[in-house]
C-alpha cells in the first residue's frame, strides 16, 4: 500500500498560521528509531517543525514493550505533561507503536491517562495523519485499538538526521514466538517488502550522499521467506548481493539475523563483499540447549556454535550478541553453558539483560523459583568474563588497517574525530572537517577496551 496523506494540505494551511511544533520521544529498538524518522517525515510534511521536549506543541511518544521499565518510563513522562497539557493551550500528545498494541495498556490509557489524543498502534502511520489533524482542528480525541495487519506501507516521507547513514526496513514482523517475546503479538507475522522498492529507496540514499546503509528487521535473514509468485525464491543473500552493485553505498550493515536461518549462501555473500561490514549480530540468548528449547528459539548450542564457527572463518569478521540471563528455570549448571559459548566465541560486544517477564507471553507463565538477587550475581559474572576478554579482542586489529567512514568530531575531545570501523569498533583518530561523510583507510595503533585509536594511513 502506497502512503497517502489526503491531510497534507489542510493541516499545512492551519500549521502557516499557527507554526506548530513537535517533539517525538523514541524507546526501543533501531526499528523504532527507523519508525520515529518516518513520523517526523510525516509531521514535516504537514508544515511542523522540529521542537525541544520544553517548547513543542505535539509530543509523540514511540513506545516499546519488550522490557517493563519501558511502560514505566512512559507514565513517568505522560504524569509529567499532564500539567501542560492541563494549563496550555495547543499542546497535544500521541502514543503510537508496539505498546500500544497490549489492550492492558489501552486500558490504562483510558483509564488514568485520559488527557492523551491519539494513540495508535503498529501499522497505522497512514491513518496517523487524520488523526492527528481531527485532535488539533477539531478537538476530536480517538482512543482505539487497532489489530496489527499485514499492511506494508511505502514511499512514507522520512527524515534522516544522518547526513552520511541511513536505515532502511527490508522485513517487518515476526513468526518465531520465543516464549520471552513480545513482539510477534505486536507487530505481526513477518512480511518481506518488494525488493524493487528497497533498492530503490537505497539507490535514492546513494544519490543524496549517504555512504553506509543498515537493514532493519527483526529476522532479517528471513527475509523472503513469504514471498510468492515473481519474487519466490529471492531471499536475503540476493538481496545483499543486489544492494552491492549500487553505486554510492560503501558499507552495508544488517540487524538481526536469527540463528536458526543463517544460511550458507548468506556466509558466503559476506565472505565474498567488498561493502558488507564485518561484523554480524548473532543474538545467543542462552548457551544452553535445554534453556533455548523452553526459549523456542529453534537451535541447540550445538548449532549455535556451527553457524558462529563458520562466520569466524571470514577474515577480520566481528560477532555481537543478546543474552538473558534468569531465565525461568534457568539452573547454574545452564547459566555456565552461557559463559562456556561466550569464552568459544569471543563475541566483541554482548547486549545482557536479566529476563524481564512481559504479559502475554509464554515465559510470563513458566514458574521461576531462582531468586533475583542471583539472576544480579549472573550477569555480573558476565559481564566480568566479556570485560576480561575484550582487550584481546581489541589487541588483535592493533597494526591492521581498516576503513573508517567519518562521522565528526569525537563526543569527549574536541580534537579527534570518530567513526566505526567495519567490526562497528568506535575508532578516534585526527583528521579535520573535509574528512566527514568520507571513508578513509585507518591504521588502528591502540586499544581502549571501549574504543580503538588510529592514524589515517
């Protein structure tokens, strides 16, 4: 389906009088983050203009629902607008993405939040427009719940802030049903958009300067799974290798592959790039196979293993994980399977939380008698074994040269300037402002557990 906004001119007509301004406030994953810039694209579109979270007119919160400080960080942020939009006038606030989706909070919503104007769930930017124009002109509020679709929306007008990297969604939804897992319930099975409009949108970026692309999905080596018809049999392999011949592009990266459909053909196709980052995010979850069998994650440790073992074949390649730790059920003996895998791979960034239980799900259900105060103990011990193990990691690229693109000047010197490597390795390095938006060869000279020091070569 092909984005409409009939609300276009009438709300710019009403925005040339009133100079409306908005502040959108994202949590959650990169796709929520991809999903934000298409809301100010969309806002943009309509005559607003960019705010600060003290001086906007419209706040929109994009919400996530796959840990619980998520929900209290959105109360915590409505109970402090409530007095503005109580007192001021103009002021009006939406709620859209995954966690609005649970009619439990829809309910609250309703219930104790009834100063909100909008709130909509996944799959309705189309509708978002109408919405918003009925809150702000005609003082209408809808509250509503609308069931995810299998809907795919294109040409959404979005708004990079990045001069030189862009995302881009290839796959949207979920059919695996991880028992911890919200997401299948709030954005859907998964559904593959057309390859000609994704490598149009990216030959789009390649003309408009930008140098690096991320594809987005929540699988997204399932992509083309589900597709029928011409486009049966193009899955991601294809797509990457197409994505390659597009002049412009010098680094592709890609988040998240799922185990269980990392491929040979995928292997290969990274093996085989000239563009594609050598750095892959391969989410373990638990390096236990009974564990990730209560997980439904559909892989042993055994193929775990397998499939990091053939990656770690492709010279200079970098891996990345999830892991959960506390999972119910989850025994010592299991949890040292975890670090057993962590010490096999070397996985030079690991994302580790405690499981969360999320309403809705299987794992909210299973019976957890481990006490919270070792779940802590855990993690702390593994992050000390990654905290250990990282310098070697590290110490390994001193000496080798890399290309870095360069994205400004570092955060905490204004003397350097950063960039990521291909294994997404933060680099420092001098250099000056013709250099930014450009991919230079770095000769890495020093390590600093958390970032690598270098000298354009």
């Amino acid at each position: 389906m092909r984005f409409v906004n009939s609300f276009k001119d009438k709300m710019t007509k009403f925005n040339e009088e009133h100079k409306l301004k908005y502040y959108i406030d994202t949590m959650g994953c990169q796709l929520n983050e991809n999903d934000s810039l298409k809301y100010a694209g969309i806002l943009e579109s309509m005559g607003f203009v960019p705010g600060t979270e003290e001086d906007s007119n419209v706040y929109l919160f994009n919400t996530c629902c796959i840990r619980e400080n998520a929900e209290n960080t959105l109360f915590g942020r409505l109970g402090m607008l409530k007095k503005k939009k109580l007192t001021e006038d103009n002021i009006y606030i939406c709620i859209v993405g995954c966690m609005t989706q649970q009619e439990h909070i829809l309910e609250k919503i309703k219930k104790s939040y009834r100063f909100v104007d909008v709130v909509l769930g996944t799959s309705c930017m189309s509708i978002f427009p109408e919405k918003l124009y009925n809150a702000v002109v005609n003082s209408q509020r809808k509250l509503e719940y609308i069931d995810v679709s299998n809907t795919l929306e294109e040409e959404v007008p979005i708004k990079y802030t990045d001069k030189y990297k862009a995302s881009v969604s290839i796959i949207y939804g979920c059919n695996n049903f991880c028992t911890y897992c919200i997401v299948p319930y709030v954005r859907g099975r998964e559904r593959s958009r057309n390859p000609q409009d994704i490598l149009a949108d990216i030959s789009r970026l390649a003309q408009d300067g930008y140098k690096e692309i991320m594809l987005l999905g929540q699988n997204v080596n399932s992509y083309g799974n589900d597709f029928t018809g011409e486009n049966e049999g193009y899955g991601f392999a294809k797509l990457l290798q197409d994505i390659e011949k597009i002049d412009g592009i010098e680094i592709i990266r890609f988040i998240s592959p799922h185990p269980k459909d990392f491929n040979d053909d995928v292997i290969e196709t990274i093996r085989n790039s000239k563009k594609i980052a050598r750095q892959v995010h391969l989410p373990l979850q638990s390096g236990n196979s009974d564990v990730l069998k209560a997980m439904n994650r559909k892989y042993t440790k055994e193929r775990f293993l397998e499939v990091a073992n053939k990656l770690k074949t492709i010279p200079d390649i970098s891996l990345s994980t999830d892991i959960i730790v506390g999972f119910p059920g989850e025994t010592e003996e299991q949890f040292l399977d975890t670090l057993d895998v962590v010490r096999n791979v070397g996985f030079d960034q690991i994302y580790m939380f405690i499981y969360s239980p999320r309403e809705g799900t299987i794992g909210a259900k299973m019976e957890d008698h481990t006490p919270y105060e070792e779940k802590v103990d855990r993690l702390e011990r593994l992050k000390a074994l990654y905290e250990e193990m990282l310098p070697k990691l590290n110490e390994a690229m001193v000496g080798k040269t890399y290309k870095v693109l360069v994205e400004g000047k570092s955060k905490t010197n204004d003397n350097m300037y950063t960039g990521r490597s291909s294994q997404n390795k933060v680099v420092i390095f001098e250099a000056d402002d013709s250099l930014i938006g450009k991919v230079v060869d770095i000769r890495i000279d020093s390590q600093h557990l958390w970032y690598l020091k270098g000298t354009i070569v």
